[in-house]
C-alpha cells in the first residue's frame, strides 16, 4: 500500500470533513481576492471586442480595474506574511538517531505495529507531555532521513518520511517510566501520524498554523508606524481567516485524536493504563522539583544539570513516604526508558538547560553568572549561599532603617546577629517606619500584612521594593548574543518572551519576610551549632541539626511574624542550641 494510500485510510472520516471544511474557508477567501479581478477582466475584453461601451462602462473599467489591482496586491500581502511567517514551533531538545539508535528503533516498530508512518524525528520537552509536532516549514523542518538499511527494515523501503511530524516526548518520562510503559503511552501518540499523512488534513494544518503565525507576527511590538499600520490590515484579515476556520479546526483534531486513540488500542492497552498512572507521579514530582529545588538555583544565576534523574530521587523519595506509592519502587529494578539513550547525562544536561529558559528565562548557554550545579555540590553552593545572600539582604534594611544593633553599649556586637532582627520585630515603635517611595515599590496587600506588626510591615515593604529593583537591575543587562534576548534574525519571528511557562506567581510580602528570617535563623544555626544545609527531594533547601531535619521551624517564625510573639521561637532556638547574639557570616 502506498503511502498517500494508506494516510486516506488512516483519516477518521469526521475529520477529513472538517479538514475540507477548513480548506473551503480558504478557498472562499481566495474566491474573495480574485472576484474584482474577474469582473476586471470582463471589462477590459468587453471593452477591447466592442460589446461593453459607452460612458457607464468606461467609468466602471475606470473604478474596477485599480480596485481589482489593489485587492491583488493586498492579497498577494497577505499570502507573503502567511508563507514567510514561521509557525510557533516549541522549544526542545532534538535527539538525533546516532544519539538514540534503540529509542528510534522502538518508535519505528512501534509505528510498523500500529500500520502508520513512523515519525521523522524525536525529540524532547522538559515537561510532562508528548505530542507529534509538525515541522515541514523549511525554517525548522528536519533534515530527510537517512536509510541505514538495518535488518528490521531490510528488502521493504523505509515508511519514515521527511514530511511525518516530529515525536516530542516528556523528557521526565524517559527516566521515570520503564522501557515496556514508555511504549504503551506513546502508542496513541505515535498513531496520530497516521492521519497526518492525509493531504486534506495536512493541507488545514498548514492553513491553519500559517493564519496563527501571522496573527503572531502582525501583533509584535517594537516596529515603525508605516509597518504597523500595514501588518494590522493583514493581522485583519488573518484573524478574519481563523476565527472562520477556529471549529472546524477543533473538530477535525478532536477527530484525529479520536481515531488515534482507537487505533492504538490493539497495542499494549493493560499496560496504558499502568503508563498514565506513572504520568500523573510523574507530573507531581516533577512540579516540586522545579519550584522547591530548580527555582531557589535558578534565581541565584545557578541551574541543576541533572534535573531528569532528580525526578527520579524525588519520585523515589516520594514512594518512601507515601505508603499508596510502595509499589511504584519495585518498578527501579526494570529497565528505564533512559537507557534507549547513548549519553543520558548529556541529554539530561541539554533538557536541564532548556527547562531553565522555559521556566524561567535563563540565557541560552552557560556563562559567569549562569553556570550548572550537580546534585552533590547543591546544599553548599546554593542552599548556603541563598541563606547568608537573604540574610545580609535582611541587614542591609536593618541598616536603612536604622536599626541598632542588639545588646547595650560595650556590649554590642561587631558583626550581624539574628538577635538584632528579633527585638526589632518585638519591640514597640516609637516613630514610624522610615517612609519607602511610591516610585520604588507596590506595597504588599494590606490583608497581607493586616495581622503582622508595624516593624513586620515596613521590613515586608522594604524586602519587596530590594527584590524588585535586583530583578530590574538583572532584566536590565543584556543576555548576549548566544542568550534568550538576542534578537531573531528573521524579522517575522518573535520568540524571546520567556520565560514562557513562570513557574510561580510573585512572592508576597509575608512570604519574602519569612523566608528572609528563616535565612538567618538557619544561618545562626550553622555558624553557632554546627547545623549543614541539605538538600531535600521534595521540599528544596532544608537545614539538619544534629543530623535531623528542622521541620518544626517555619511555624515558629510564622508566629513571629503575624502576632509579634517571639517566645515559639526563642524556646526553639534554645532546645538547639542556638545563640542568637553570637554574629554569622554574610554573603
């Protein structure tokens, strides 16, 4: 069977209709463009054989032939903007065949199980998803195949082809999942080439992912009013296009995704079910990872470079504590899904990277102020250094606003001491706050510091005002050329608005006290006790004295916070061991 002939068969009927009822938006919006055109013609070759003459005739070729030659040009405009546009296209790390010869070789006959066309590429997102991704716009479309001629595929030709739609695959499944569910929770997705390869389906997809591309590009700022006022005719008439073709276009991959998914069911359909169990693990681990371990790096100019096998730690960790999980921890002993690849830890260090920029929108390559970090030097080099970086932040506002130190006289320390931040807290005011400028910062939410002390909201206001101008000051310097705001070269794309996916919304201004108060308790504790920083699979940065986890803690400084009662927290640091008038060390 043919390749065409098989993708017709491969079509859900319901989807071919809305495919064509896609492709009739088109054709009557071309219908539109050429109508002046037509009735143009009709006049000049009436007028030039004798039939239509006279004065009304003449005036109408006077107003229907520019008119005609406008619409032309203006359709002609359009058509350019929607043909050089490039289709958002998500940012992945590509996995080349040489790189991945058995995961290749698993999709493929995967693909040969379920009688479709093996996608032409794989690659990989940090996130917990997979899809098939068309790629055939000559800006991004992958290179053809080559026939390597293996024995599976001997004396058949290859059924891959360059214009199949790329396999993107969650990267946290690969070393989560194991190799036998890795393969049944592709099926349904490798399934939908099959459909893919049908032209009427092909051909909406293209319509329809040129009109959002142009919409895309009509709607970029930072371009002159001429420009402007012209992409906004086109952006016009494309959101015209899509908004006729929007459910038709639903339908049709509604239709798709319906015929995928029965057509994967004769393949490895028990074991699916197992698959999307590990998914939703999977998703949960993985969220913690990146906003309880990742983000705290990430935002001191450090990104983890193993971020896939720490999945695999914080799902580990996960089904130690969680006795529903027990099971999911005899499955390490089978083999992971990872081992399809030739070089996981480089892979794993590309995907790491990426998610940095996804998630929160670090430069593209390493550089002095973005640099990785590996599991085994993360309690020390960032865990530490966020601590004594929050704690000497805390003091430098003590110090505007005039704070003294803590004892009397002669007995006052040298150095910064955590006993300084409680009785400051505690103490009565006898003026008020120094004031903080408008222009400098937004003031936390008064709910939010409502049932916090006087001293409590003007260091919340003084925190939030230091953060946002750090983070102005960073968004300020340029990434470089190679970083993620260099420009793009083509001037119809615009891809530099990351992160794309933030990861959490910003911090409030109880929060930002919390945590700043926390870093110098734990501060006090190392410098005074002996505690270490660790790193905690779930929960991020942690402290251990005496070898155990301090999880009592943040309830005590919350206490502190909201009613001024520093008793929770004196008594805390007392059971420890901790003396809070004794000076630490700062970043």
């Amino acid at each position: 069977m043919s390749m065409s002939g098989a993708g017709r068969e491969q079509g859900a009927p319901g989807a071919r209709a809305r495919a064509l009822a896609v492709l009739r938006v088109r054709s009557r919006a071309l219908a539109v463009a050429l109508l002046p055109a037509a009735a143009a013609v009709i006049l000049l070759v009436g007028g030039s054989t004798g039939r239509l003459t006279g004065p009304g005739w003449d005036l109408a070729r006077r107003i229907v032939t520019p008119l005609a030659v406008l619409v032309l040009l203006l359709a002609a405009g359009v058509a350019l903007v929607v043909a050089r546009a490039r289709p958002a296209v998500s940012p992945t790390v590509p996995i080349a065949e040489e790189a991945a010869p058995d995961l290749y070789r698993m999709v493929r006959d995967l693909a040969d199980r379920l009688g479709v066309p093996a996608p032409s590429a794989i690659a990989l997102t940090p996130d917990c998803d997979s899809w098939l991704e068309d790629r055939t716009h000559p800006a991004h479309a992958p290179p053809p195949p080559e026939d390597h001629g293996d024995v599976a595929h001997a004396g058949r030709p290859s059924r891959r082809s360059p214009a199949a739609p790329v396999l993107v695959i969650g990267s946290p499944f690969l070393w989560w999942m194991r190799v036998a569910e890795l393969r049944a929770l592709l099926a349904p997705v490798v399934a939908g080439t099959g459909p893919s390869a049908h032209p009427d389906i092909a051909a909406a997809r293209r319509f329809v992912r040129g009109l959002d591309a142009a919409v895309a590009v009509t709607s970029a700022p930072d371009r002159g009013p001429v420009p402007r006022a012209v992409l906004a005719g086109v952006g016009w008439v494309a959101r015209l296009l899509l908004h006729g073709s929007r459910v038709h276009a639903a339908e049709m991959e509604r239709g798709v995704a319906a015929a995928a998914a029965e057509r994967a069911k004769a393949v490895d359909y028990g074991l699916r079910i197992v698959a999307q169990e590990q998914v939703g693990l999977a998703y949960a681990g993985w969220d913690r990872l990146l906003t309880r371990v990742a983000l705290p790096a990430w935002r001191m100019g450090r990104w983890p470079a193993r971020l896939n096998a720490g999945v695999v730690a914080a799902l580990t960790e996960l089904s130690r504590r969680d006795r529903l999980a027990e099971g999911f921890a005899s499955r390490l002993g089978e083999r992971p899904a990872c081992d399809l690849l030739e070089e996981p830890g480089a892979v794993d260090e590309a995907t790491s990277l990426l998610a940095a920029r996804l998630f929160h929108g670090g430069p593209a390559e390493t550089g002095p102020d973005w640099s990785p970090v590996h599991w085994g030097d993360y309690p020390e080099e960032v865990v530490d250094r966020k601590w004594r970086t929050d704690a000497a932040r805390l003091h430098r506002i003590l110090d505007a606003l005039r704070v003294p130190p803590a004892g009397e006289g002669t007995q006052a320390p040298d150095g910064p001491t955590l006993a300084r931040v409680l009785t400051h807290l505690t103490s009565a005011p006898d003026l008020p706050p120094a004031p903080v400028s408008a222009a400098d910062v937004l003031a936390p939410d008064e709910d939010d510091l409502a049932a916090g002390t006087a001293h409590s909201a003007a260091l919340a206001a003084r925190l939030t005002a230091e953060l946002a101008r750090e983070e102005a000051a960073a968004a300020a310097v340029p990434a470089g050329p190679q970083g993620a705001g260099a420009p793009d070269p083509d001037p119809l794309r615009d891809d530099r608005a990351l992160p794309l996916f933030p990861l959490q919304p910003p911090r409030t201004g109880r929060e930002l006290l919390a945590d700043h108060i926390t870093a110098m308790v734990c501060c006090a504790a190392m410098d005074t006790v002996g505690a270490a920083p660790c790193l905690d699979w779930l929960d991020g940065p942690t402290l251990l004295v005496g070898g155990a986890r301090a999880t009592d803690l943040p309830p005590q400084v919350l206490t502190l916070i909201e009613d001024g009662d520093p008793s929770g927290l004196r008594d805390w640091l007392t059971r420890q061991g901790i003396r809070p008038e004794k000076p630490v060390r700062l970043a």
